[in-house]
C-alpha cells in the first residue's frame, strides 16, 4: 500500500481539482486536475519498478540480459547508469517507452549530440514524453534537479531523443571521443 502514496498524493488532489473544475465549469481547473492525474502516472510506475529490486540490483539484472540488450552482447559496456547504457556501437535508454520498455539506437543511426545547459526550453522539466512531437525524453524523474540535457539527433527520419545521464561529464567525454557531439552549450 505504502508503495503508491507518493502517486496518490499527487492524483488524489488532481482527481478533487478536476472534479470541482467540472462542476464549476472551469477549463483552467480542469486542466490542472488532468495534469496532476497524468503526473501520477509515471510516479506510481517508478514506485512499482523501484519495488521490484533495488537500484544497484536492478542494474545487474539490467546490464546481464544480453536478450534485452542485443547490440551488447557484440561490443563491452563502456557506461552503464540507472538511465542509459553505451556499448562501443550503440546506446540504450532505460525506461524509454510507455511500458518502461529500453530503446537502443546504434551510433551509427545517430547524425549528433548536442549538450544543452538545462532549462526550461531544452527540457529540464520535461519527466518523460514529448512537448513538441520532435524530441522524445525518456523517464527521468530526477531531470530538473540536472544541470545538462543530452539531444540526440537521428540521421533517418523520426523522433529525436533527449537524454539526461548520472555522470554528464563523463558521458560528454565519451561522446566526444566517438565524435558525435555537435554542439556543447556547457563547454561555451
């Protein structure tokens, strides 16, 4: 029970919000209520997936199924966090689709990166989803506590990938190495 008091903390005001916006026919309140219940959403389903095993736990058993990581199982894991992990020829992102679902993309897919200082234009608060159907964030419930934002940029046609990590700096160096930043707000 105790596991979903953080979620229902935020729905159960949301749920009251919208209720009165509804009666009081007030589009401004009913918003806020359907905002705070989609909020909700994500929250219960961290609190579910922390459930399961904890962090450091479900990292091993993360980065030990080579059948969820196809791509790793040919190139060693150079980084690995609870957001992100990069192979010598491709990057996996935790917690990516709407099942908490990992996406991986390989390096050779990728056109750039760019590093963006966070703010509220680049994404910081942007916890999961899209704002503008261009750029896809994965889960990150800790992104407006985080000073830089990753853009990734897809050669082919389709939804970009923004991306924050635990370590930024070293991600950057990484990235640097393999040449695929385009632009580096942090380094300006």
């Amino acid at each position: 029970m105790w596991v979903f008091l953080p979620g229902l903390l935020i729905e159960i005001p949301g749920v009251l919000i919208l209720v009165v916006g509804i009666l009081d026919d007030n589009p401004v309140a009913m918003a806020i209520g359907v905002c705070l219940i989609a909020l909700a959403i994500p929250v219960h389903i961290l609190q579910i997936s922390r459930r399961r095993g904890s962090g450091s736990e479900a990292l091993v058993r993360i980065q030990s199924s080579p059948a969820q990581h196809p791509e790793s199982a040919t190139s060693p894991v150079i980084y690995a966090d609870s957001l992100v992990e990069i192979t010598g020829d491709s990057i996996t992102f935790r917690n990516y689709s709407l099942f908490l679902k990992p996406r991986t993309v390989r390096l050779a897919d990728i056109d750039h990166i760019d590093v963006k200082k966070a703010r509220m234009g680049t994404g910081k608060y942007r916890i999961w989803g899209s704002g503008d159907f261009c750029t896809w964030f994965p889960l990150d419930p800790t992104r407006p506590s985080r000073d830089r934002i990753f853009h990734l940029s897809l050669k082919a046609f389709g939804m970009n990938i923004g991306f924050t990590v635990e370590n930024p700096r070293e991600v950057t160096g990484i990235l640097r190495k393999k040449g695929m930043i385009g632009s580096d707000e942090m380094s300006e």
